[in-house]
C-alpha cells in the first residue's frame, strides 16, 4: 500500500540522517527526531511539520473524501539525483 505522505518521510529521513545531530555527535536518528528537534535544519524541520500534518491529514475523516492534499504533490529527490 502506498501513502500518500510516502515521499515526505523519505525525505525527511534522508534529511535526519544527513544532519549534524546524526553525522558530527553521532546520535541516533531517532534520538535527534524527539529529544534534539531544535538542533536540526530548517529544511529537517519543515519537512517534519510537512510530514506531521500529512499524516494527521491521512485520519481526518473530511480529507478522506476530498484526498490528502499535503503530501500527493511532494516530490523527492534523492541526494544522487534519482528519484525514489
């Protein structure tokens, strides 16, 4: 089953795990994502907000028939440039 919020969190995590939480203090992805939000990019925590809302949007039972609108026109773009 795809979701439509599928490519928000990719890139959130590829976001997560390219940041200096993860690469320089060497936390767990997971760790940087609850305890240390503030200390990630602008552009990590847009993308979690973006993937937050989506989610949410996905059990709103007036979106159900209207379609998720956050995350269906979300394209991600892997950092080599392919997409995914």
């Amino acid at each position: 089953m795809s979701s439509s919020c599928q490519n928000l969190l990719a890139a959130l995590k590829d976001c997560i795990l390219r940041s200096d939480c993860v690469v320089k203090d060497g936390r767990l992805p997971s760790d940087c994502l609850k305890n240390h939000t503030n200390e990630l990019p602008e552009e990590c925590q847009s993308l979690r907000k973006a993937a937050f809302e989506c989610k949410r949007g996905m059990l709103d039972m007036r979106k159900r028939f209207r379609g998720n609108t956050v995350g269906t026109n979300y394209e991600y773009k892997a950092v080599d440039g392919s997409k995914s």
